[in-house]
C-alpha cells in the first residue's frame, strides 16, 4: 500500500498542497522575502496550497505549469485526475505540504523562472516520513504571478520535457 501511494503522490504534487494551517501560508518556515518578486511567489504558491486545502482542483490546476496542464489534457482533465488521485489516498494521510526557501530566482529574456523548495509530510500505515522536492516556478508576467511543476519527482517526464526553454541557470539540486 505504502509504494503505491507514494507512486501516486509524489506525481500528483507537481505544484504543492497543504492541510491545517490557515489561508495565509503558515509553512512552519521562516519566510523573509527580499524582494517583491519572492513575495509574489510565496503569494502564488499558498494561493495554490489553499486551493488544495478546499480540494478546488480547478484553481489548484491554474497554478501548474500549463505544459503541465496540456500533457494533461487541459484544466478539466487533469482537475479529474487529481480528484481520482486523491480519493485514493487515506484522509488524514497527508499532514502538511509546504513551500520552504526560494533558492534561486533569474530571468530570462522571455519569462522568470525560480526554483522553491517543497517540503511533504506524511504519515500512513505506522509510517511518518518527511520528504524535500523542488518545484520550478515560471512567471510570464514580469513576476507578478506564478506557476509551478515538480522538477525532482521521478516520473517519465524530465523538468525540460515539461518546459523545453528552462534556464540553464536553474541547478536543480537532487531529492534528499
């Protein structure tokens, strides 16, 4: 049971959820945004966690990726993915999902890509485990507003299958 949960859950958080803490995005980190940028992105990424967190699969879709969001057959397809996926994860499973660190942040001459922290806790069977992925984030708006896909889970999908023009810059560290 425990393999196939994790087989469903780690692909499924291309972007992120949270369960239990407020709308505002307590992420039990210390969040210090340098600039308003970083704060957009930390806006970005709890607007997307409070959207898991009213299991709204449509507007936690809109914070993925949209190559993400094609593969996946559009925003109604991969909303119904993401409800089939959850029904078959145990209610209580999942204890928290956050963004940590922003650890980079560049632009390009096309967009602004950043890489931040994810930070899962879970707990089933007996078994409570933390695990740290990274997302990429892609602003096309000078900042402003954020989308993100998973760049460390294991998939079939590799960070350039999903978005071919990622900055070299991006050092995507591996999953601890």
């Amino acid at each position: 049971m425990m393999k196939r949960f994790i087989k469903y859950l780690i692909p499924l958080f291309a972007a992120g959820c949270s369960s239990g803490h407020d709308d505002a995005g307590d992420t039990g980190h210390t969040r210090m945004p340098v600039h308003n940028t970083e704060s957009n992105i930390y806006r970005s990424g709890d607007s997307m966690l409070a959207a898991f967190r009213r299991k709204d699969w449509i507007a936690f879709v809109k914070y993925n990726h949209p190559n993400m969001v094609q593969r996946m057959g559009g925003e109604q397809a991969f909303a119904s993915f993401v409800n089939l996926q959850m029904k078959q994860i145990p209610v209580g499973a999942i204890k928290n999902v956050t963004l940590g660190k922003i650890l980079q942040h560049v632009k390009t001459g096309k967009d602004e890509q950043c890489i931040v922290e994810q930070n899962m806790e879970i707990s089933l069977e007996g078994n409570h485990f933390i695990k740290k992925t990274y997302l990429v984030g892609e602003s096309l708006n000078g900042g402003n507003s954020w989308t993100f896909f998973d760049a460390s889970t294991k998939t079939l999908l590799s960070p350039k299958d999903i978005k071919p023009d990622l900055s070299p810059e991006l050092k995507i560290p591996a999953i601890q």
